[in-house]
C-alpha cells in the first residue's frame, strides 16, 4: 500500500489504551502530517465531553456524531487520525474511513492495555467504567472487527519509536 494511493491520509485504530492518541501525534510529526483526535473532534461538535454525551445522550447518539467525524474529515489531507476504539462498531465508519485512509491496527496485548491504564482512566472511559473484566469482553468481541478492518497490522509491545518505524516503514 502506498501513502499517496489513500489521499495522504491514516487512520489509527484499537482498543482504548492501545497507543493510538501517542502514536498518532508521533507519526504526524514524523510524517509531516496534521494531527487529529476523533475524539476530541466529537468533543469540539457536541460542545461537550464524552462522558457528558454518552451519559447525557446514550451511545447511539455517540455513535452517529462518530460516523458524523468519519464523512467529515474526508476532505482532509494530509492528516493522522487517532479514532475511537469503538469506531470499528458500525460498518458504515469502516466503510468510509477504509475507503479514504490508510487503516493501522495498533494491537497492543491486552496485558498491557491493562497493566497501563489507570482505574481512573478506566472510569473516565465511558464503556470501561468499573471494572477491569469489561476490557477483556470488549478486546474479544472487537479483536476480528479490527484485524479485518485493517490495511496494516502493527503490535505495539516495544518501544514507542520501534513501533513507529515499523508503521512507517510498513506504509511504503
Ligand atoms: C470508546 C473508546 C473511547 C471513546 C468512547 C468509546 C469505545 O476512545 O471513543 O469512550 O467504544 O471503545 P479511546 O479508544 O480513545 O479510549
């Protein structure tokens, strides 16, 4: 696959706590590129946080301000996109991002999602929230979704800069 075919443009995808937000902003730089924060992006549009949507409005209203982020940032060039780890639910995201970036699946195992993230962090993750048994459903139920979503494979269980060379050199 070669950069310039997908209209400069990557796409970070994973379980929450995989890397994608620290990768995408190292790859950005290393690449060039803008970078930017589905999550954050939602944030922006909705006028409020996460926890505030899914709390206020549910998750399916989530989910659609998500697909919203997706047709969005079509036009863009030139860009690293950290997504949601639940970006993959609907096939209508998968669909539109495929079609218009570069998808990286940033596997990390889930011993290290584990061991890395905080219970706060936990808890600020809406789906997460309470316990750590939660994460382990959501990485069975989504591994299949990622890997198949993919263009690029990347397992970050080694340094950062390790990994990044590895998407950059994987990218072409
Ligand atoms: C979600 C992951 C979160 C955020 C929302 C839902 C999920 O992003 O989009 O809380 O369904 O896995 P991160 O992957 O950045 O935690």
């Amino acid at each position: 696959i070669k950069i310039s075919d997908k209209k400069n443009k990557v796409v970070l995808i994973g379980m929450p706590g995989s890397g994608k937000t620290t990768l995408g902003k190292l790859l950005s730089k290393r690449l060039n590129y803008n970078f930017l924060d589905m999550d954050e992006y939602i944030e922006e549009i909705a006028n409020k946080s996460i926890k505030k949507i899914f709390d206020d409005d549910g998750e399916k209203v989530f989910r659609n301000l998500e697909t919203k982020a997706c047709k969005d940032i079509v036009d863009r060039k030139k860009l690293v996109i950290s997504s949601g780890g639940g970006v993959i639910k609907k096939s209508i995201n998968i669909e539109i991002l495929k079609k218009d970036c570069i998808v990286v699946f940033v596997d990390r195992p889930i011993e290290n999602i584990i061991n890395q993230l905080s219970l706060d962090e936990i808890n600020s993750r809406p789906l997460l929230k309470g316990k750590k048994d939660t994460i382990y459903s959501l990485y069975e139920k989504r591994y299949e979704l990622y890997k198949s979503a993919c263009d690029i494979q990347v397992k970050n269980d080694k340094s950062l800069s390790n990994t990044i060379n590895e998407i950059v050199n994987l990218l072409g």
